[in-house]
C-alpha cells in the first residue's frame, strides 16, 4: 500500500524551559542508544529514525544571532 503524500511544513514552536529540557534530554538519549526519536510538534507526530543527520547551524545578522540544532534524514517511500 502505498505512503500517503504529506503536504509541506514549516512550523516554528517555542516551548517553556522546563519543556524543552526535557526534549532535549530525550532526543539524547536516543541518539546516544541508537534508537529512534518521537515526538509531537504543533499536533503533529513524528518519528525521527536513529540514522538521521544531526548538525548544529550558527546564523548571525545585523539585529540578531541563531543557533539551530538541525535534525534531517530522506523521506521513506
């Protein structure tokens, strides 16, 4: 049966500290045991499977700096 078509996304959620740190703990783990990573932005669910690409981006302007902590890896067919 084939996947079904995903329309695109590009969500920007801010979460409170607490919140956050605990993803962040999570995300570690999973990374750290190998094993995949789920969770649950702006209503959407999503598994980020173990051999996805981790980097960490730096972007600086006039007004601002931004650090992003990037997770990609290809859409399964």
């Amino acid at each position: 049966m084939p996947r079904k078509k995903r329309p695109k996304r590009d969500v920007e959620k801010s979460y409170p500290l607490k919140a956050f740190v605990a993803k962040l703990r999570r995300l570690a783990d999973c990374v750290e045991q190998g094993k995949p990573f789920r969770i649950q932005i702006a209503g959407e669910r999503i598994v980020v499977p173990s051999d996805a690409t981790i980097s960490i981006e730096h972007e600086r302007g006039t007004d601002e700096e931004e650090i992003e902590f990037q997770i990609k890896w290809p859409l399964r067919k």
